[in-house]
C-alpha cells in the first residue's frame, strides 16, 4: 500500500468540490483536524458558490487520512444519487 497523505487528501476533496460544483450541487467538503486525526466535514454553500454559513452540516468522517477519504467518497456517491436529474 502506498503512502496516503494530508495532501492527497486535499487534493481528493478539491476534485470532489470541483464535481459537486459541476453537478450543481450546494454541499462541499472541507478537511481539518480532530484530536490529532484527520476529518472531512460536509457544509452548505449559496446558489453563487459562497459559503451559507459558519458552520457545518456534519461530519463525514474522522481518523487517518486514507480513512477520511474512503468516507467522503462514500458520501459524495451519496449527495450525486440524491441529485434529481432535473436539478443537473
């Protein structure tokens, strides 16, 4: 198994933001820390891409970094199914 690391991570949440863009979707992902582990955290934005607020939606997964993109992964295909094919 190869090294996964903070930056591959990055890198996969920007390619997953660039396809919820795409798909006209208004969640996004975000990483950050938690306790010493990695977490990716889903949150709201505005029709014009600009974040809704503060906050976050929720949490989409914490641990190592490998771990967190497997989850936001999984959440992605979960947002991408949910979209209507008339709201693409």
């Amino acid at each position: 198994m190869t090294r996964y690391t903070v930056s591959c991570l990055d890198s996969d949440v920007q390619s997953m933001n660039d396809t919820l863009s795409r798909a006209g979707s208004l969640k996004r992902f975000e990483r950050g820390g938690r306790n010493g582990y990695q977490a990716v955290d889903e949150y709201s934005v505005n029709p014009d891409g600009s974040r809704a607020n503060s906050g976050i939606d929720r949490t989409v997964g914490c641990g190592t970094s490998r771990e967190c993109s497997r989850y936001a992964w999984q959440r992605l295909s979960e947002i991408l199914s949910s979209i209507t094919p008339q709201t693409r």
